[in-house]
C-alpha cells in the first residue's frame, strides 16, 4: 500500500550550509582540540593514512567538504613540537584544498609518500609515533596490514620501534564535541524526533492494514527525501496481548504497541532514538492505565541514570552503579547505553550491552568525559494487569554530558504516542 503523510517543514540545512558548518568545525577542532589531545596523551607523531576506498574510519573525520576521498593514498601527519608543545598539520598530498586546515607536504622528485614520512621523522625525531592499530576498537585499527608491512619497511627499524596504538589520542578525538557541535546535536535529535513522531502517527498508520515493514520504508523514504541518511537500519515492531513473543512484526493492530528504533545522520553526526505508541480500540480513548504506569517507572530509570553519572566514572562504573540502585527501587531493567558521534555506535564508554548485562572488558573501563554525547538505551520489564503477564518497556534517549551532568538533547517521551482506531 501506498502510505500519505503530510509535508510539514523541516528545517534541514542546503548542502552549501552544512559543508560551511563542516569546514568551520573542522578547523576549530584542528586548531583548539587536537593541541591539547597530542598534550594529554604525549604522543609526538599521529600517523594517519587514508586509502581510496579502504578508508580508515578516523580519515574521514580529517577531511574538509570539498574532498571526500584520499584519492588513492593521503597521509595525514600531526606532530607535537617538543619545546613549544604546538601541533604542525602536515598532509602529504598535492591537494591545495587541504590548506589552511593542513600544511601540503610535497617531496622531491620520484620520492613515495613514505618516503617524505620518514624524511618527517628524520627531522623532527619523535620519540611516540601514534598509528591507528587497536584490537579493541574497530575506530581506531584503520591501518591496513599491507600499509603498515610498507611503511615500516621504509622508515626503518629505529623509527618502527616507537610505534604505538593511537587509541587513546583517536577514541577521544572521536567522542569529544566543541560547542557548536553540541548544539548541533540539539537539531539533530529534534529532526529525529519529529520523523518518529510521524511515523508513530495515523499520518503513517492504519490499524488493520499497515504493516510495520511499511513503517520502515516510509521512514527510510522520509529521510531520503529531506536529503538525510538514516544512521542505521530502522526497526519498527510490535508487542501485543496475547504473544507468546516479546516483540513481532506484523499487520498492525488495536491494541498493539508499536515500537521504533531509528536515527539519522546529518552533519556528519549520528542520532539514536527508541519511540513508543498505542494504537486504541474501538470506543477506547485513552493507554491503558498499567501501560502508562509502566512508561512511568522507565522515567524513573532514566531519572536514575542521569542522576547517577558523574564525571570520571567508567561506563562499567555507571553501569553496576544504576543496576543496583534500580533493583533496590523494584525496578527490573536492562541497560546497554553506548556513545553517539561521528557513528551510530560510536566511540568511547560502553555501558552494558543487550546480550551482555556486566561489566565489558576495556571498552567498558573508559571514563565518563565532558562535552561527549550518548544514547541512553534500555529497557525496564513490568507486569501490565490490563495484558496479565509482563512485557518489555524499549526507550532510548539522544542526551550529551557538559558541564559534569547529563542533559536531554531533546524532550524525552513521557507518554506514548496515540493511533487513534480507524473505522
């Protein structure tokens, strides 16, 4: 079936806009945040080299709007001065259009780009050379074994020694958001909440006809046509009196409770939402009272949580901490809340997995930072009188960390959205 909806305004940016937008953050992260990374992690030489459709995932977050690959080979060298502690910029590339974020450094005839690499070291002597090579984190492993065999190769044993993993320098860079780009992340969360709003709305959904598998091509259509991507493949399912199964995909129903996972990406940062709604009955008017109280107790474990996160704690920290307060207050919940940035899953703290409530090794032990943004993603488990057995309450919350508390990036949902019958 062919689903309608209206066509209110979104306030989404031209293409010149967000590529202006772009530029600018990229500059003031090169020139105010990388400086004190390098700093904090003492790493004199980050190597990282982008190759043309095996891009390292770090790469793409070095390029300015007007190049969008490393055409064939780009090696981005940044390198701490050990007297003053500034950072040089240095690509090695011919593309002027890397100035003035980078230096272009070009070498003599015939010379390779690994070759000008290691006439970089020759000169300034690093005693850390960070590269991206990590077996924890799929962010921070984008140099490729053929690079690296190549690149030690021609900078020789001396230089290859002080090679180390850049996972620090690279998670942090990855996670950390300058104010422009927390704000940002405002509008981002607000677009994403408007297209879920409309998707869980009688704009989209028919009771009896729809299917949850056209919600989802209607969202993925919706995004595509406001010149957005969705940040992961959308879901979109239902839980209903009487299965057997805690969630289903089917005809939608009254009585049902539709539940999308969904978020986009749009200037080059990710979202991350879980919406819920009701579809009434005939001669219904209102959510059952035991589901309206159990959404309630999901706000009193999102109250827990961002009461509960301090500065400093670990995801794992944060993660034992919420669990026990929640049990001690009869709530019954599962919680798997990871980083959001320039990916959906992105780098920094885990906090729980779905398939894994405990602690996670490594990934799991990174620390709480300010100006960082998260999904707040869980769910509580609660009886409902009106279904007589328990089911799963899903949300999922867009929130940042400033200023050492947690913030809602946009308002939270505190009551299911209504589909009304349809006769």
């Amino acid at each position: 079936m062919t689903i309608q909806a209206d066509q209110r305004t979104f306030k989404i940016k031209s293409l010149i806009e967000r590529d202006k937008i772009t530029d600018e953050w990229l500059l003031t992260r090169l020139e105010d945040l990388l400086p004190v990374l390098m700093n904090k992690h003492k790493f004199d030489m980050w190597i990282t080299l982008g190759r043309e459709y095996h891009e390292d995932p770090v790469a793409l977050t070095l390029f300015p709007s007007s190049i969008d690959s490393s055409r064939r080979l780009t090696i981005f060298v940044f390198i701490r001065e050990k007297k003053t502690e500034k950072v040089k910029r240095l690509v090695i590339s011919s593309n002027k259009r890397f100035e003035p974020y980078y230096t272009c450094c070009l070498g003599m005839k015939g010379e390779g780009p690994f070759e000008i690499l290691r006439k970089l070291m020759d000169t300034y002597q690093p005693d850390q050379i960070a590269v991206n090579v990590s077996p924890y984190y799929s962010f921070c492993d984008g140099l490729s074994h053929s690079f690296y065999q190549t690149m030690t190769d021609t900078i020789g044993k001396e230089h290859s020694s002080k090679l180390v993993s850049s996972a620090p320098l690279a998670i942090d860079w990855l996670q950390l958001r300058t104010e422009s780009e927390l704000e940002a992340f405002k509008e981002l969360a607000s677009i994403t909440r408007e297209i879920a709003k409309q998707a869980l709305s009688d704009q989209v959904i028919t009771p009896n006809q729809t299917t949850t598998r056209e919600v989802v091509e209607w969202i993925r259509q919706k995004t595509f046509d406001l010149g957005l991507k969705t940040s992961f493949y959308p879901t979109v399912d239902i839980q209903r009196k009487g299965s057997s199964a805690d969630r289903i995909e089917d005809t939608i129903q009254p009585g049902d409770i539709v539940h999308l996972d969904f978020g986009i990406e749009y200037l080059g940062l990710c979202s991350d939402t879980q919406q819920l709604a009701y579809v009434l009955y005939p001669e219904e008017h209102e959510v059952p009272e035991g589901l309206r109280k159990a959404l309630i107790i999901a706000n009193k474990f999102e109250d827990l949580v961002m009461d509960t996160v301090k500065p400093g704690m670990s995801g794992n920290e944060v993660f034992e901490k919420i669990i026990k307060k929640a049990v001690a207050c009869g709530i019954s919940p599962m919680l798997y809340s990871h980083p959001i940035g320039y990916h959906c899953h992105a780098a920094g703290p885990l906090i729980g997995l779905f398939d894994k409530q405990e602690s996670i090794p490594v990934r799991g032990e990174l620390e709480i930072l300010n100006n960082t943004c998260y999904a707040l993603e869980f769910n509580i488990r609660e009886f409902i009188p009106e279904w007589n057995k328990d089911i799963p309450i899903y949300l999922e919350e867009s929130v940042c960390f400033k200023g050492r508390k947690l913030h809602y990036l946009t308002k939270r949902q505190t009551e299911f959205y209504v589909i009304p019958y349809q006769s």
